[in-house]
C-alpha cells in the first residue's frame, strides 16, 4: 500500500483518537451535571452535541472513501471497518450524555431532588467503564477491552436495582412522578453507554484476535 495511504489512514486514526476524547468529555461533565445538579453544565453538554454529530460524518466519510479509493485489505482492512463501526458507537454515547443532562434542569429546579448512593455507583463505573474502552481501542489493548465487556455486568445490575427502587416508590407517592421517571431515564441512558462501550470492546477483541465474540461475553 501506498505512503500516502498510509498517511491517509494515521490522519484518520489520529481524528478518531480525538473524537473519543470530545466524548469523554461530554460523559464526564454529562455525570457531574447529574451528581452535582448543575444545570449551567449540562447546558454546556447539549450544546457539544451539535459538533461531536458533524465529526461523526466527517470521520465515516473519510472512512468510506479510504475504502472505495483504495481498497485496502487484511489488517487495514479491519481497522478502517472497525473505525466506522466504533465512530457510531461513540457518538449515541455522547447522544447518551446529553439525554442525561437535559434532565438536570427539571431536577435542579425541585430543590429537594437527592441523588441516590447508588445512580451515583453507577455514574462513576460509567465513566470508569468509558474510560477503560478508551483506552482500550487506543492502545489495541485486548485484556482491557475485556475488563470492559465483564464492567457492563455490574452497569446492568444497578440500572436494574435503580429501576425497581425506583419503581416502588413510585407506586407510593405518584405525586414523585417526573422526578422518578427522570431517574429512571438517566438511569437507562448510563446503562446505553454500557453497551455501547460493549460494543467497542467486541470489536476491539476481533480485530486483535480474530475472534467474533458478539452475543456472548465467555472471554
């Protein structure tokens, strides 16, 4: 292959590489906006939104036209094939993010609204989680993409253990409603960056491995 492929796809790594750090950006000031109730931050979240969408675009058409000028195979192959697939799944994380946030003014407005210990476990393992999977695609770090795919267990069980607490106070006080629905949502979207990050994790196992390990987490 060509130097200036080779050029072209560094250019390419090297703006996804910057593309994960506006994310991790985003889920991190989108978590402490919820944690702290800062609607002045999350503001500042929805209004990243708009250019982590346009570099989305960016990126995958630089991607697809890596493909279709030069038509790379083996090992480039897959890792411009997996640049598309994990640039979609960082930006719905940071689509994550700014759902979590719209929901602070509401809750910042109650004066009485607590976060609970555990939405707070979880906010935190979120961007533990994020982190990891970061680093992980990065450094094409295989062990750390799988200390990933087993973390989402754990964002399981608490969105799952939020739900249900959240449910049963619910059903006492109905007058709670926007409030517990809007813990819930944040709740599911924490739980939707898990996933997501699942995802890139998989995908980092394949191309490292060759290994197709969607669907089931024996790793």
């Amino acid at each position: 292959m060509s130097h200036h492929f080779a050029d072209l796809l560094d250019t390419l790594k090297a703006r996804i590489a910057r593309m994960t750090a506006l994310v991790q950006d985003i889920v991190e000031k989108s978590v402490d906006s919820v944690v702290n109730l800062d609607d002045e931050l999350a503001r500042t979240v929805m209004s990243a939104d708009d250019r982590i969408d346009e570099e989305e675009v960016n990126i995958e058409k630089q991607a697809i036209d890596l493909l279709a000028l030069y038509q790379p195979a083996a090992s480039d192959l897959r890792a411009i094939t997996m640049i598309i697939k994990v640039n979609g799944d960082f930006e719905r994380i940071a689509d994550c993010a700014v759902n979590v946030a719209q929901r602070v003014p509401l809750l910042a407005k109650m004066g009485d609204y607590i976060v609970s210990s555990d939405l707070r476990l979880m906010a935190n393992t979120v961007v533990t989680n994020l982190r990891d999977c970061i680093n992980a695609y990065n450094l094409s770090d295989l062990d750390l993409a799988k200390q990933v795919l087993r973390s989402d267990d754990v964002l399981d069980a608490l969105y799952h253990q939020i739900v249900q607490e959240t449910l049963g106070v619910l059903e006492s006080q109905q007058h709670r409603a926007n409030r517990d629905l809007s813990t819930i949502m944040i709740a599911k979207n924490l739980e939707r960056i898990g996933d997501h990050c699942t995802n890139i994790a998989e995908d980092i196992i394949y191309v490292q491995s060759g290994r197709i390990i969607r669907h089931r987490h024996a790793v």
